[in-house]
C-alpha cells in the first residue's frame, strides 16, 4: 500500500474526525458501588403506580436494564 509523504498513512484515507492523541488515566473505573439496600430501594421506586423506569433510572443514574435486572435479581430473592 502507497504511503503519501506528509503523514505516513496510507494514500485516500481521510484525516477528518481526527481528535490527536489518546490519553488512558489510570485509576478509578467511575462506577458506582451500589449496596443492596440502594438497589432495593430503587427498584421500590420504580415499582410505584405512576413511576416511568426510565425517569426512575435518569433520576438515580443507573440504566433502565440494571433496573430490570435488579427487579429480576429481586423476585428471586437475590437482593
């Protein structure tokens, strides 16, 4: 494959979109540990009568699927 003299890429590829390095940080991941009883309770709320799953999740910064899992894992007696 052709490299074109400017950059050392190949030729026709186009350099738009390119946001310069990467850097990683090292450290926490910025998940949340949530206790048993946070997920409980959560999930209490989402159960309510005119509750939205959804508004539920924004609102406690988890996704609609951790609530789902959590009413599943709830159900079976695992939270």
């Amino acid at each position: 494959m052709e490299r074109d003299g400017k950059m050392g890429g190949p030729l026709g590829v186009s350099k738009e979109g390119y946001a310069g390095r990467l850097e990683v940080l090292s450290g926490p991941t910025g998940r949340r540990q949530r206790t048993e009883a946070d997920k409980a309770r959560i999930v209490a709320e989402s159960l309510l009568p005119d509750a939205r799953v959804a508004e539920v999740a924004r609102k406690h910064g988890v996704t609609r699927w951790q609530i789902y899992d959590w009413r599943k894992k709830l159900r079976k007696g695992h939270l």
